[in-house]
C-alpha cells in the first residue's frame, strides 16, 4: 500500500510570493492533517480535513488555507510569504478519528529568501 | 488545554544498553498518547500509542512504552538499543480527547546510540 505522498519535496521562493503544497493520502483514508515543523517552533498543527471539511485549525494567520478534494486528496496554500513560513509541512493522514494515529509523509521543505 | 512535556534534550545510550526516553502529559478527561519517531530529513514514523486497556504498550521495531497514570507519564522504552534507534522522538497528546485527529507534540528528544 501505497503511503502518503507529498509534492513538491523541496521549493523555494521569495517573501510575498505564494505557494501550493499537494498531499495524496493513503488510500482509504479520509482524515488529512497539516502540521509545520521549524526549529524555533517544533511541530504546530494547521488544519485538519475530513471528507472535504476542515473539522480544526490550528493557530495561524489567514495567509494559510487549505481544502481537501472529493479523492481524500488535499492542499494547502500560503499566500505573501514571509521569511518565517520556512519551514518543513509536513501532511498526515488517517483512516479515522477511532484508530488515532497518523500516516505522515515526508513533508514539503519550504525555503523563503 | 491538553501539554505533553519531554524534560531532556538529548538522551546518550550505548549500544546494547536499555534506554528511556521521557514524556509527561497534562490532559484534561481521558489521555491519547502516541510517541512518534523522525529520521532526518524524513516525516514522522507512528511507533506505539495508548488510548485505554494495559498499561505497557508494545510497539514497532521492539519499543514499548509506560503509562503511568499517577505519575502523569508515558516513556518510550528498549531493551536494548541499536545504532539504528539514533533518530529524534516525539511524544503527542490527542488534543481533545479523541474528537479530531488534532495532536499537541512535545519538543523533542534527539536519542544518540554509540557503538
């Protein structure tokens, strides 16, 4: 079975720029979760996506969006990049809320000049 | 608001020793707990979780965890450790009791097998 897939693995851009991030999950399941890694600021969640509803989103500001597709594939959006966005997203999916763990991928590094 | 906390930084075990990597939650209502581990430059591999029934929890490529309710704790556990082990360990707490897959991470313990 296939696992998560994330694209593209390593981008770069330029502060007010924007970028997507794709993410397929395993198949089979329907829950796909957001996480952003940095060294400052560990692992923070962003939002979660559940049969193409964002069902919790973490503590950011709106420049990060995402949605889910009717496939359990999901993306996320950061638009007017900022120097601190750099970081690793990394994507995770489950097959439900019940079972509890998460699938990760092995994340987007994402790099702002 | 569910915190899981990982007191140390680093641990150091020589090969073939058991070691011990910490966690201590704070949790409002019932724990989901999991300790995931992370290679460099790779996502996070799910090893162990505990949502309810005993209280040693066996997991992949020979680790075991502990919960403990009185003391608040959940360590990951080895026998006896491989240089392979060497990676980082993280610790989550489901946020809301099970609600959403929402999952608070601790900081971190970065675990350093010696040959």
């Amino acid at each position: 079975k296939a696992g998560v897939t994330q694209t593209p693995r390593y981008l770069i851009k330029t502060r007010g720029q924007q970028v997507t991030l794709s993410c397929s999950p395993i198949s089979g399941h329907r829950s796909v979760s957001w996480y952003q890694q940095t060294p400052g600021q560990g692992l923070q969640f962003l939002f979660e996506y559940f049969s193409e509803t964002q069902r919790n989103k973490g503590n950011f500001p709106g420049r990060f969006s995402g949605r889910q597709f009717s496939n359990s594939r999901s993306e996320m959006n950061v638009s007017t990049l900022e120097l601190g966005d750099s970081a690793l997203y990394l994507c995770a999916s489950s097959l439900s809320r019940e079972t509890g763990e998460l699938f990760f991928g092995e994340g987007s590094r994402l790099t702002v000049l | 608001a569910q915190s899981v906390a990982q007191p140390e930084d680093q641990v150091n075990v020589a090969e073939g020793n058991p070691l011990t990597v910490k966690c201590t939650y704070s949790v409002s209502g019932n724990p989901y707990l999991f300790w995931y581990v992370q290679y460099p430059n790779r996502g996070l591999q799910f090893l162990l979780k505990y949502i309810t029934g005993d209280n040693l929890v066996k997991g992949s490529y020979g680790f075991e965890a502990e919960f403990n309710k009185s003391q608040t704790s959940f360590h990951l556990k080895k026998p006896s450790a491989l240089v392979s082990d060497s990676a980082l360990y993280f610790c989550a707490v489901r946020d809301d009791g099970g609600a959403t897959n929402k999952l608070i991470f601790g900081t971190g313990t970065l675990l350093a097998v010696q040959p």
